[in-house]
C-alpha cells in the first residue's frame, strides 16, 4: 500500500529486494510524526494538504553525488552541443540548460563552473541555469550551497580556492555570486503542468532519474523532457540510461565525448 | 562574476482540464499542440475514442507515441482494445507502438494474452509471444509452454521458445521437448530448445 502510494506521488516503483529500504525510511517518518503503528501514519500521510506528503517524498528519493560527475558530459556540452545550441541565436539571447534532477546543487553549479571556465563565448550570452528536484529539502541544501570535502574530490586546487569560500576546517561554501546564478525550484518531472511551468531549454541534464520510474512513468516523463526542450535542444542522461529503450522521440546524437538525445529542429531551423 | 543570469518562471497553470477543447486540439492543431492534447487527454477516459480516431490519420511519429503513452497511461479496457486493433494494422510502425503500448499495461495484456497467442494469424501469436516477455513468469509460462504443444508456425514455436529461455521454470521442460520432437528437421529449433532447457535448468540450479 505504501508503495503504491509512493507510485502515484513520484512514479519510483519499489519492488521486491527493496524492503530494507523503504522500512527503514519509514519507521524514519513514523518516529519523526510520533505515529506509533503504520495505519495512523498512513492517514496522516494521506490526510488532505498534509504537510507530511513533502516530507514523505524527501524521505524516500536518493540524493548521493559530487562536483563534476560525469564530466565527459561537461565536456561535450561545451565542446559540441553549445556551438550547435546558439547558431541561431543573436548575441544576448538567453540560453537555458536545466539539471533535473540537481540533488544538492553539486551539478548546477559544476555546470556553471565548468561553462565559465570553459566555454569562450559564455559572456556572450544570457545564461540560465535552473536546478530542480521533486525533495525541497535537498533545492534547499543546494541554494544553501555547502559542501563537504567528498562533494569537492573531483576539483583541483585552483577550482576550489576560485569557487568556494571555507567556513570552517570541513566545508565549503560555493561562493555568493554562483549561489546568485543559479535557481532551484521544486518540480516532479511526471507532472506535465509543474513541468510546463518551466519553459523551454536548451539543453537538460537528466541522469540516473529515469531508472528509479517503471515503464509508464518513464514513457511520460520522456515526452515531459521532450515538451520542455527548444527544437535542436539536448537531452543528457546518465551513462547507464538508454532513451532509446524508452521512447522514440529523440535523435540520437553520437559525439567525442558523449551519446545525448536531440529533440529533432523544427524544418528551416539548424 | 555573475556571468550567469538568474532565471524565472512562468506562472503557474491554473484551472482543470477542457478535455473537450483538448479533443478539438487534437484534430486540428499544429503539431505541438496535438501533442500537447493527446497528452493532456491521458487524464480522461471519455477522450478513448478521439484519440483512437487520431491514430487513423496520417500522422508524426511522435504524435503517435504520445497518443499511446496516453491510452497506456489510462489502462483500460477501451484503451487496451484500441491498441489491440492496431496490433493487426498494415502499418509495421503502428503495429510496433501498440505492442509497445500493451506492455505497458500488464493486467490488461493477462487477460488477452490467452486468446492472443491462440489468434487465428500467426502475426499476431508472434506478438503475442514478445508480449508474454514483460509478464510475471507464473502467468505466462505456462500459456506458451502450452502453445508450444500445438503451434503450427514454427517461427511462432521460435519466439515462444526464446521467451521460454528467459521466464520458463522446470514445469516447462517437457513441452519444449515435446516441440522439438514435432519439428526433428528444424535444426535450429531443435538448438534453441537445447539452449532454453540449459537456460531453466541453469536458473533452476
């Protein structure tokens, strides 16, 4: 039942072997609501504008990783689909790349570090960089922007002392001016209407998101992302994510550095 | 610093679905906006019809596609019928998306699944074997271990026996031998019931 229920509010199905998992968030919950048997928390979970709901969906997503995981997509995206994304834009125009789900922020911001040290023409352009996630707890973690030193491992020095300030021996900051470039907002990528809200983009980060949902809810969240692409917009999924097994919607893009999908331009644009 | 500029986002959408004003969207819109419809139309049962009605026109790829994640997202029995009708369409594309589409849909596909791999076209017991793939072994093993007792096609006989390979359990074993021996001058029929039975018995222990 509780499964179920976590299906129809995320779209992550649970199955067998997942047991542990889902008990032990649970009885998180059920400690943190005081209810002692799982009928009373069930009711209080499913009472009508619980504040619960949130926490519940917080409780049960995964939100593990670090600066400039899977940079080979970084690199791709600087060195192949940036060059294709602003052919047709005049200097100025935005450029909107979306990272879906963003955890605590570590990808939006390597995204934003990575264009700034690596992309020539990034003054060039009004850059937006939204991070998004169905668990309001982690969007505010991430616009609070602290990290520990597992979250840095994959940047040097030089990135570090550039990008980060350090409160104290174990953490550090992202500093103010990146906090300021990047918005988090809340969106569950099921829900056409909540994603519609969001515009269009150029490209979308999209990795290791599609493999928590069962065949539906991924036929429905492909044709979500497809709707909030531009034409000739890119879609980056994870490296064990094939869209291809999805849906067949998107072009296959083959590049140095990275498989993306593209949603297909409209005739008489590149 | 900042080189990047802070986003907004646009107002909420507000207010329930016109599914009416959707349907008419759907036949005569531009092509996002059919898309759009034939999505928003997921929400609603009495919208089967126009959305099946929809699938008969010349049409987009992804209009198609959008127009059974809808029908699969609804799972029913209407909506399952449209898909079924389209399993015996001339077109291979839209006989591919409805399979596609009914596999999404396992309770509805169970339930069809007896009569389908006993269709009087070989076409469509082919799809029904690759349809038989998605469901809980228990349910369709031994539907196609059955089938295997009397299929004519040996073609049928192959894409039962590979599915076999991957969901069959011991129980099963006799009817893939019973297969082989209906068929001794199919070498590779034979083969392949040589290396499903290797398979189960493997997965057996």
């Amino acid at each position: 039942m509780l499964c179920d229920h976590l299906y129809r509010e995320t779209g992550i199905a649970f199955g067998e072997g997942k047991e542990y998992y889902v008990t032990r968030r649970l009885t998180e919950r059920m400690l943190a609501t005081e209810n002692v048997d799982f009928a009373a928390y069930f009711a209080h979970l499913t009472t009508q504008g619980s504040a619960e709901r949130q926490h519940f969906i917080n409780a049960f997503t995964v939100n593990e990783t670090y600066f400039y995981r899977e940079d080979y997509q970084l690199r791709c995206l600087t060195g192949d689909l940036l060059a294709n994304c602003v052919a047709a834009k005049p200097p100025g125009a935005p450029l909107r790349i979306w990272s879906l789900p963003c955890s605590t922020g570590e990808e939006p911001y390597s995204i934003a570090i990575w264009m700034l040290e690596n992309w020539p023409l990034v003054d060039n352009y009004n850059i937006e960089i939204i991070g998004s996630d169905i668990d309001t707890a982690v969007l505010e973690a991430a616009r609070g922007g602290v990290y520990g030193k597992r979250a840095l491992m994959r940047l040097d020095s030089r990135l570090v002392a550039k990008y980060f300030e350090q409160p104290d021996a174990e953490n550090w900051r992202v500093i103010g001016d990146l906090r300021d470039s990047v918005l988090f907002a809340p969106v569950n990528a099921l829900e056409t209407l909540e994603m519609r809200r969001f515009g269009r983009f150029d490209v979308i980060f999209c990795r290791n998101m599609l493999i928590y949902f069962d065949e539906v809810s991924r036929r429905i969240a492909a044709e979500n992302l497809y709707e909030a692409l531009l034409p000739g917009g890119y879609l980056c999924l994870g490296h064990a994510e094939s869209m291809s097994r999805i849906s067949g919607i998107f072009e296959v893009c083959r590049y140095a550095d990275a498989i993306v999908y593209r949603r297909p331009p409209e005739p008489g644009h590149g | 610093m900042p080189l990047i500029r802070k986003a907004a986002l646009l107002p909420a959408q507000t207010g329930g679905l016109d599914w009416q004003v959707e349907v008419s969207r759907l036949q005569a819109g531009s092509a996002d906006e059919r898309r759009a419809a034939a999505r928003a139309l997921a929400a609603e049962p009495r919208a089967v019809p126009a959305l099946a009605a929809a699938l008969n026109e010349p049409a987009d790829a992804r209009l198609r596609e959008a127009i059974f994640t809808s029908l699969a997202t609804q799972d029913n029995a209407a909506s399952f019928a449209v898909m079924l009708c389209h399993l015996r369409a001339d077109d291979a594309e839209l006989r591919c998306l409805a399979l596609d589409a009914m596999k999404l849909m396992p309770q509805q596909a169970a339930s069809h699944l007896p009569s389908l791999l006993g269709d009087t076209d070989p076409d469509i017991r082919l799809s029904a074997c690759e349809l038989a793939r998605q469901m809980p072994p228990e349910t369709a093993a031994p539907l196609l271990a059955a089938r295997l007792t009397s299929e004519p096609q040996v073609n049928v006989c192959a894409a039962a026996i590979e599915v076999l390979a991957e969901i069959g359990r011991p129980a099963e074993l006799p009817s893939l031998g019973a297969c082989a021996a209906r068929f001794p001058a199919e070498f590779f029929l034979n083969f392949s019931v040589e290396a499903a039975a290797d398979q189960i018995r493997a997965r057996a222990g």
